[in-house]
C-alpha cells in the first residue's frame, strides 16, 4: 500500500506514464516503445499541467474579482478539484478504492457489463471522495465502500454510453471518458438537445465555430474569440486596460496550446490502444473495447475551450441567481470546460444549445455543492486540510449528483431537493441510456 500511495502522491504526471508502460510490456510492445509511450503520455500530461496552472492562477483571480466587483455575497468558495482531490486520496477510503474500483472494472468485463478498460487510475479519486463523504454521512465503513463500487460501476457504463460521442465527434476512436464532470453530467445534454430540437425555429439556431468564422473572418479564429473573451473577463473583473490585455493574450494561448497538448497524449496512447484492443478483440471476439481515460482529451475541442471561456462569468451569475447559494465558483472555473465537453459533443459543436443545458448543468451542480458544504467541510478536517471554522465545497465532485444522492440516500436525509435531483438524474441517465441502446446518442439523423 506504501508504494501505491507513493505512485499516487506523485501526480497523473508520473502515475499515468508508470501504468502505460507496464501495459505496453504486458501488451509486448517492447521496452523502448513502451518506454516512448509512457514518456510522450507524460509529457502531454505535464503540458496539460501548465495550461490549467495558467488558467488556475490567471482566470481564477479575475473570476474571483468579478464576483467581488458584483457584490454576490458567496462566502464558501470552491476548492476545485485541485483542492478536492488530496482529500479524497488522503482519506480512509482512499487508497482501498483502487482496488475496489479495479475489480470492480474486472467483474464487469468478465460480465460483459462494459467495453471500458480503464486505465486511469489517478481519476479514481472521484470514486473515493464519493465513499469518503458517504463514510462521512454515514459513520459505517461499509456503505463507503458501496458507494465506491456504485460510483465505479455507473462511470464505466458512463464510457459506454459516450462511446459513439468520443468515437465521432472528438474523433478519439478506441478511447472512452468514464470519469469525472463530462461523464456524469453529459447525460443531462441529450434529453435536453431532443428537446430543443422539437421547436420551431429554436431548432434552427446554430452556432459554432465554423460559422462564427465563416461569418467574421479571422475574429471568428479559436485564438481570437479567446482573446476576446479574456479580455471581456478581464473589464469584468476591473483590472487596468494593460492587466486585462495580459489576460486576453493567456487565454488565446490556452485556445491554442490546449489541442497540441492533447495531440501528444493521443500520440502516446495510440500504440497501446491499438495493441490493447487486438488482444482483447482476438481473446473475447467482437468485443470492440475502449481504454478509459483522462476527461482533459476532450478540451483538445476548440468548441469545448469556446464553451469553457464562455462560463467562466456565467457560472459566476449562476451561483448568484442559485436559491440560497452560498458557494462561490473559484477552484473549477478554470477547468469549466470538463462540466460542458459532453455537452458541446452531444449538441454536435453548437454553442447555443450548449449554453442552454450548460446552464442547467451549472445550475444543478451549484444547487448540489451548496448542500455538500457541511460534509465535505468535515471531510476536510478530519483529513487535515481544512481548519477548524472554515467552512468549504466544490463544484466537481461535491457537486455531483451520484456523491449527492448516495451520501444524503444512505443517510436518510431526503427532503424535497433530494427526490427533486433524483427524478431528474434518473430521467436523464435512463433516456440517456436509451438513446445509447438504440445508437442515436450521436446521430447524423439529427444533425444541428
């Protein structure tokens, strides 16, 4: 477990590389292309690092400011899943929930329950956070490691479910994203996007990239649009014309980093990927399987970085008009783009229907980490990381709805708000799920 935890310790960096591969060596790639691949994964994953760390330390300070500049009154702030994350590793749940989540991967495979093979094992940290706040809630071990294998089991249906989302419109053939905020609350897009594509004249509003280009020239670029966005953010926040400048300049940067360092954990994954499924597909026949990994693939997507950029001052005005809120957006705005990736994939890249369900989406997640403070507050200290009197949450992870209704579920604190977030995830995973069944969850039939 010593060693684990050390691997673990060492960030998605390194673990990630590690893992690749030993799976490149059992696979019989070689030392040296599986070598390559670990190395070039790691190398993306580092890269990735620096895009988020430019966005934690540029547009989180303006968010932050925005918000003070607008007098919201949102005294909680948002950890994020940089601050979430230790507090899930470091808990009694753990380390225990590799394991679990891995066989839990295993029996469902030999079930024939899921084609995902995951492989990203840093990302099993939400799986643990939901059995360390269940623990919480609970004060009984065992309806934590529940809620670890009930979380495991829906995020790797979640792959499957997405599968013809990553196939076709990320164009991540072979790979699945089981994990985190795209999966979970991609489900809530699709009953949303049939919805909006039954009325008249709504259903033919689009608006993307291409046409915003088509239509402004070079202002309708990635690069530019970000530029202007950072900017706009930047008046928001009050900053000095120069200061605000600088911002425009980082988040043109992010808009074209962002995709080259995904190209390069693709680059690295491919080989393994390919190897993995020719073994797979020759030892269970017909069994089309897809590596599970890390949700950050999919802000590859300028449409997702576009959408991203966008709620960073929505999220903000929706945590304002959120009933009773008292959790101010910090930590997870500058990896907004994770919450709206499905979204923007299932809606085929329009930005408009994306603000429609993003929004929803933001609503939902805010509404749920406002209830969560309490639990992960407690959660927090009796880690150590939070001190006694602060009072904190976040929007991924705490505001999921899986942690959400298995923690208030198991502890019978189910008021109104509870059954009111369980009609509606459960009508949007199942309609999901249907749609996943019959293959129309990404549908040229239906093309926006």
């Amino acid at each position: 477990m010593a060693v684990i935890q050390y691997i673990v310790d060492l960030g998605a960096s390194v673990m990630l590389p590690i893992i690749i591969f030993i799976i490149g060596l059992l696979l019989k790639q070689g030392v040296g292309k599986s070598l390559r691949s670990g190395l070039t994964i790691g190398i993306g994953f580092v890269g990735i690092g620096l895009v988020v760390d430019l966005l934690n330390k540029n547009l989180g300070p303006a968010a932050q400011a925005m918000a003070d500049n607008f007098n919201l009154g949102l005294s909680v702030v948002d950890l994020g899943w940089p601050g979430t994350s230790p507090m899930a590793w470091a808990s009694a749940m753990g380390l225990i929930a590799i394991p679990i989540a891995i066989a839990v991967n295993i029996v469902m495979l030999l079930l024939r329950m899921t084609k995902v093979v995951n492989v990203d094992i840093w990302n099993i940290w939400h799986m643990a956070f939901t059995g360390a706040i269940v623990y919480v809630a609970t004060d009984n071990f065992t309806f934590g490691i529940i809620g670890i294998i009930v979380h495991a089991i829906i995020a790797y249906k979640l792959g499957d479910m997405f599968g013809q989302v990553t196939d076709n419109y990320f164009g991540l053939e072979g790979i699945a994203i089981p994990h985190g905020t795209s999966a979970y609350m991609g489900v809530i897009a699709s009953p949303i996007d049939d919805l909006i594509e039954k009325i008249p004249g709504i259903n033919k509003i689009k608006i993307d990239g291409e046409k915003i280009e088509q239509k402004l020239g070079v202002f309708g670029e990635p690069t530019i649009i970000g530029a202007i966005l950072g900017f706009v953010i930047g008046l928001l926040a009050k900053y000095p014309v120069g200061q605000a400048l600088q911002l425009a300049v980082q988040m043109a940067s992010v808009m074209v980093l962002m995709p080259m360092v995904v190209k390069l954990i693709m680059q690295g994954l491919l080989p393994i990927s390919d190897a993995a499924k020719q073994m797979l597909d020759k030892k269970f026949s017909g069994g089309n399987y897809k590596i599970g990994l890390d949700p950050a693939l999919l802000l590859g997507d300028s449409q997702v970085i576009s959408a991203s950029l966008l709620f960073v001052p929505l999220t903000v005005l929706i945590a304002a008009i959120v009933p009773g809120n008292q959790v101010l957006p910090f930590g997870d705005l500058a990896t907004i783009g994770f919450f709206v990736a499905m979204a923007v994939a299932i809606h085929k890249g329009n930005l408009f229907r994306t603000l429609i369900s993003g929004s929803i989406i933001m609503f939902i997640t805010i509404w749920i980490a406002n209830q969560m403070i309490s639990l992960q507050t407690a959660l927090g200290q009796s880690v150590n990381l939070v001190d006694v009197g602060e009072r904190v949450s976040s929007l991924d992870q705490s505001g999921s709805p899986i942690t959400y209704l298995l923690a208030k579920g198991f502890s019978l604190e189910m008021g109104i708000g509870f059954f009111i977030i369980f009609l509606i995830y459960a009508f949007c995973f199942g309609y999901t799920f249907m749609k996943y069944k019959k293959k129309t969850i990404y549908s040229d039939e239906n093309n926006n």
